[in-house]
C-alpha cells in the first residue's frame, strides 16, 4: 500500500469519527483513487455514504469491498450501528 494512500485513509478516519463525513468520504476517494484494492476504505466510503443517507451507494460500496476481499464473511460487522438520518442525504 502507497504510503500517500494510508495519509489519506488516516486523515478519513479521524474526519469520519469527528462526524465530518462528507470530508472523510474525499479522504477515502482519494486513498482507492491511490490503491483501489484498499477494502478498508471502500468500506469507510460505504460508511460515509450510509451516515449521510445515501444507502444505495453505501450498498455499492460494500459490495465492491466484499468483491475485493471475499474473505469478509462478516462484512456487517464493520457496518456502522446507528440508522440512516430519516430522510437525509444531508451532507456534514
């Protein structure tokens, strides 16, 4: 994995736990325009999706990161607990 590549998901992460979402999803953009088999931030950016209502997306992108690792049998464990806001593709 490009060093560049975990800048940016690190940078994603934080933002993501700070409730920046919309700013978290550029840091993951970012890391799989940089390494496009980096699951973890395919399913961060799913997870941003999610948070923001968005859960077609949010759908694609769990379905990409289990197409890049079959191996995440429990793929909804790492889904976020929280349900969508009612309504919203509110962006933070």
């Amino acid at each position: 994995v490009l060093r560049e590549a975990v800048v940016h998901y690190r940078r994603g992460e934080v933002l993501f736990a700070d409730g920046k979402y919309a700013a978290a999803r550029l840091e993951f953009s970012e890391t799989l325009r940089l390494e496009p088999q980096f699951w973890r931030a395919m399913v961060y950016l799913g997870n941003c999706f999610y948070k923001t209502g968005q859960i077609p997306r949010a759908l694609r992108c769990y379905e990409e990161a289990w197409r890049i690792n079959p191996q995440l049998t429990d793929l909804h464990r790492l889904f976020q607990k929280e349900p969508a806001p009612a309504g919203g593709t509110a962006a933070t």
